[in-house]
C-alpha cells in the first residue's frame, strides 16, 4: 500500500493568477509614476521615461496608450502632455483667467506642485478660484482619497475623471471669466462643512494687508473658507509680493503656509518670517 502527500501547491491557476497580479501590479506603479512625473516636469518623453522607469520603448508607449485611454494625458509625437480640458478654447483670448495661465507659467506649476504634496490622504481641502490654485489641483497625488471643495467651475470640470476624488462644488452666481461662484448661496454652502487645508490665491499679498483680490464678492467668500480652514495655505508667485488689491481675504496673520517661487527676494518674505509663517520657495 502506497501513500503520496502534498508538499505544496500544484495548481497551475493559481501560479498563474499570481504572476498576472504581480504585473498588474508593477504596472499601476509604472503607471503613478508617469503622471508624477508628468506633473512635475509639464511634460515627458518616451526615451526620459523608458530611463528612469528601465523598461522598454513598447512598454512605455503602452503604459501611455493605457493613460491617455483614462483620460489623464495626452499623448504627443515622443512623448506625453498634461490635458487641458476643451472648455478653455473660448477663452483663448480672454483677457482674464486665460491671459493669466501664460504668466510666471513654470513659477507657478512649481508652487502647485509643492502645495499638492502637502496633502494628506482622505483629507478635505478647499481652494479659492485662480490660475496657480488650478495648479495645485493638477498635482494632486493619485489615490489619496481626498474631498475637494470649490466653488470654481474650471477646477470641477478639471476634476471630473478623477475617480479617486470627491467634489463638492458651491452653488451661486457664475462670474464668468473666472469660472467662478459667488454670492450668499455659494457663503451658505460652506456653513456646514470643516476643512482640512485651504489653498489660497491671491492677486496680492503684503504682510501688513494680507492676501487681497480685486474683486470683493470674491473676497467675501474666500474669506468664509478661510474661517472654515483648519490650516492655510497661500499659493503666490513673487509677482504678488508688495501688491495690496482692493479686497481683503484674510490679514497675514491667518496665513500656517505661504508657497512662492525661488524669484521672490528674502526681503520680500523676511515680514511674513517674523509672523511665524512657514516660508517654502520652489
């Protein structure tokens, strides 16, 4: 009489299913990794990515093809670009939102880069309308699981094939050449909510005024999510510093965080040094 036992397992399935998930794997890091990337540096090519990454030419055009599918980059002939939703063509010679996307550019995809990093998973964040705010959300890391609070209609749109994302957007009056709400519903819509970390842009800010815009419905609703803001964060490049507009947000003294450029002079950021703020320039 003979007796066998199993001394492990021989189900080729098995076997089978585990390598495939183990690629699976890999490729979802490949894939986080180029929209990083791409995030970091505004563009990418294939021949830099097939470097850093240490795959093939064929992998990486097909990690791209798998990107641009889920509607998260453009492919470009070498490469890959960050896609700029088609709502903006009209606006292409528009002398508000759009003429600002051009100036301090880099400057200030910089700063959104290095204001996404500060937040942390399954956090609620708010952001005021603006063109370096609107960085800050194309850096947002994949997976975090975050709640975005905005009233600015560009942003949600932006937002809308992040299926990692919640977005809660304000009611209110559309001003539409900065696609953003305003007026006592958008202020009420807020009454309700706690935020983790507020971005703030601002078209000026002076340590003895604070962030300031010109325009004061704007300023009014930017000021109620700074109330509801347990941390905040102001995003502006050195164009801004010694700028007082007609409208105050808040006064320095509410700013945790103030994120700038390498252009912007110590003298410039030594006042709000002195408040205590944390001073990052990128």
């Amino acid at each position: 009489m003979s007796s066998s036992r199993n001394t492990g397992n021989t189900n080729p399935l098995v076997t089978d299913d585990n390598a495939q998930a183990a690629r699976g794997n890999k490729q979802e890091s490949r894939l986080t990794a180029i929209l990083g990337m791409l995030q970091q540096a505004g563009t990418v090519s294939v021949e830099d990515l097939r470097t850093s990454l240490d795959v093939s030419v064929v992998t990486i055009r097909r990690d791209l093809g798998i990107l641009e599918e889920r509607g998260l980059l453009r492919r470009t002939h070498g490469g890959a670009e960050p896609i700029e939703p088609l709502f903006y063509e009209p606006f292409r010679n528009d002398r508000s939102f759009q003429a600002q996307v051009s100036r301090c550019a880099a400057e200030k995809r910089r700063i959104g880069r290095a204001a996404a990093a500060l937040i942390k998973p399954g956090e609620t964040i708010a952001l005021t309308p603006g063109t370096t705010t609107t960085e800050v959300i194309r850096g947002i890391p994949h997976n975090h699981n975050i709640t975005v609070v905005t009233n600015t209609v560009n942003i949600a749109m932006e937002l809308s094939k992040r299926k990692d994302i919640s977005v809660f957007v304000t009611g209110g009056y559309l001003r539409g050449d900065w696609f953003s709400l305003i007026g006592p519903t958008a202020m009420h819509a807020l009454d309700q909510l706690v935020v983790n970390v507020l971005f703030i842009g601002a078209d000026g800010i002076d340590a003895a005024w604070g962030a300031t815009c010109f325009n004061n419905d704007e300023a009014a609703l930017n000021g109620t999510m700074v109330k509801h803001a347990q941390r905040k964060v102001a995003v502006v490049d050195h164009s801004k510093f010694g700028v007082v507009a007609g409208w105050r947000i808040c006064p320095s003294s509410d700013l945790n965080v103030l994120i700038t450029d390498t252009a912007a002079t110590d003298e410039a950021i030594a006042p709000f040094q002195k408040l205590g703020i944390e001073i990052l320039r990128v």
